[in-house]
C-alpha cells in the first residue's frame, strides 16, 4: 500500500490534515477521492481513517510555494463531510490557518525568523491574503506557550492572525442580499460575508435561550429543521444558490452575553451544533452586528475601550479584533485580526483506504 506525507495538526479549536499540494494528484477528482479514503468518509465515526467523525476533525489543508507575488504560500481548504461521501472548497477555515505558517516552515517553503516568523498566506478558496505570525525561536518552530484558547485543553504558542479583503469573499459582497436584515419565514436574519458567509438571528426568535449546551441542541431536530429552512432560503438571497449539500452559509443564534462578553451565541455547521465558534464565523458575526439595524444588534455590549470583542460560545469566548468603517456605504472592512493557537500531532506517512 502506498502512503502519502501528511502532517495532523490542531488549529484553533479545529483539527485537519495538512499536505503539500506536490504530495497529492494533480486532477482534482483523484485528490478528492484519495483524501476521502484518507479520512474515513463515508462514515460517521470515520473508523476506518484518521477523520474524528466531526465536522470540525474532517478538514485538509493543502499548501503549496506561492504561484505569484505578494505572498508567501497558497493555502486551500477543503471540508469533508463525515457521513456523506462530500468535499466542498466554498469556504476557508480560520482555524486551519493557525497551522499554515508553522507547516510551511517546517517543509521548508518559508524560512524561519531568529525569533518569530511571519507568513503571508494567500487564501485560495477565498482570494483574500492573512498575515499569520508565530514564535520561531532560534529558527524553529515552537508550539510551546502559555496562550489558552477556548475549548482547547491546556495552552500553546499564540498565533496572530490578521485579515486583509476578506469582506465579500465568498458571496462578492459583504452584505450580499443588499441589506443589513432580510425577513424569512418570519424570523429577522441578516447575512454576512466578511471572510465567511453567515446567518445571524435571534436565538429567541427559534424558540431557545441561546445558552443550551451542544448536546442539548444536537438533540433537538425541530430546530435543525428551522435552521436548515432559513438557511436554505437565505443561500439564495445570498447568491449561493441550492446549499442543501454546502456547509454554507453557517448560523449563528445570538442571545444577550453573560459572562462579560459582547454577545453570546451558538454556531452550527449546517445544522450541526459547532462546539465552539470559527474564526472567520466569529469575524463576520461581529461585523454584522457592529451595522444598525442588524438581527441581534441590540443585544451587542460594545467594548467601552473599543478594543477587541468577546464573542461567548458553548465553550468559552473567542476575541475578534475588526475596523469597519461605517460612514460609507456599503461599510467598508478595512482590517479583522483574531489570536489561535496550533499544535503538530503528527508528521509522517498516512495511509489510504484501499
């Protein structure tokens, strides 16, 4: 059986694959089929690959030496469905990114600084440029650190992820319906695209808190049917066409914050209760409820310093830094930023169901 090099890394509050694009087919449908079998899909425990039967541990990323100025590697991310035998390229993963510099350095496509190092990334999926910057000491990569992030045990190295032309990087627009807030079936939404396209609604207005536990909501298939009909219908506002098969656009149900944060939410992945929330998610929730009028809008505790705000989520809090100019119209992104962590699990030889 022939095996292919691959990396396991946790980024973020994810977990993913990571390969150089040299070390997979170049026909698109030969990766394809190659990385499912990687991963164990179709099924869902993923017994039989090295997938966590989550939406969150059935990721890849593939990197390669930039193809073109301006940056240093291209990144593309690739979302693998657990049960479904599906690979969908419509979104980037912030999460995964927090990986994306340490991988380079460590294949050798970027050299390493004497004390940090840092990347430009081009995103494929998305056509938008990150700055991720990581500690090098003495030119190595060091996962080591005292930086916690939410819904990850322990701590790690802190990694800065920056954002440049994310708004309107799936959709072409940051408001892609054309408006701060859409009425579907009742229920006030209002779509964004800063990186991510999102729903954003009132937890309320779908008969919950806002504050349930993820299980709680994974039991609860009146409401994965509610989300599943809102989204479905808010991807055709949105331009995206039928997502019944995309893991686009993700919801996000807002609720007042309560444990000193700016909002609180619950995320899913389509209807799937995200543990915790994305990064870019978390960007794009922000910025729709930084615009008047947005659904949950008033529900938002700016920060008094202006600093970066605290999104709570069902496992902590994720902090979100975003300049957004809101005197021209449509409002204008001008920079988003966000600190993760990454840790290397593995790096060897993984082999393919046959």
């Amino acid at each position: 059986m022939t095996g292919v090099r691959c990396m396991l890394m946790r980024g973020g509050t994810s977990k993913g694959a990571y390969f150089l694009a040299s070390d997979l087919p170049a026909d698109p449908a030969e990766r394809d089929d190659l990385l499912l079998r990687i991963m164990g899909t179709p099924d869902p425990r993923q017994i039989d690959g090295i997938g966590g039967a989550h939406p969150v541990t059935s990721k890849v990323a593939i990197i390669a030496r930039a193809d073109g100025p301006g940056r240093d590697v291209d990144y593309l991310f690739l979302q693998l469905g657990v049960g479904d035998a599906t690979i969908s390229d419509r979104q980037t993963c912030g999460n995964l990114l927090a990986g994306v510099g340490q991988f380079a350095v460590e294949r050798g496509l970027v050299p390493a600084g004497w004390e940090d190092t840092s990347v430009r990334v081009l995103l494929l999926n998305t056509g938008s440029i990150a700055v991720t910057t990581f500690p090098t000491p003495g030119g190595r990569v060091d996962y080591r650190g005292t930086t916690a992030v939410s819904g990850v045990p322990g701590t790690a190295a802190a990694v800065e992820l920056e954002f440049t032309g994310t708004a309107g990087s799936v959709c072409d627009s940051l408001l892609p319906t054309g408006a701060v807030s859409d009425d579907i079936d009742g229920i006030q939404v209002s779509c964004v695209d800063n990186g991510m396209p999102v729903v954003v609604a009132r937890a309320a207005d779908f008969g919950i808190t806002g504050y349930e536990p993820v299980d709680d909501l994974a039991a609860d298939t009146a409401l994965a049917a509610r989300i599943n009909a809102v989204r479905t219908e808010a991807g055709k506002l949105m331009g995206l066409g039928d997502v019944t098969a995309l893991s686009v656009p993700k919801t996000t149900l807002v609720a007042a914050p309560r444990d000193g944060g700016a909002i609180c939410t619950r995320t899913f992945i389509p209807v799937r209760p995200h543990p915790s929330i994305g990064v870019l998610g978390g960007v794009s929730v922000v910025t729709a409820l930084l615009l008047e009028g947005a659904a949950g809008s008033e529900l938002f505790v700016a920060p008094p310093d202006g600093g970066p705000v605290e999104i709570e989520h069902a496992s902590g809090s994720l902090a979100v830094g975003i300049d957004l100019d809101t005197t021209v119209s449509p409002p204008r992104v001008t920079r988003s930023s966000v600190f993760r962590t990454a840790r290397k699990l593995f790096d060897g030889t993984v082999f393919p169901r046959p």
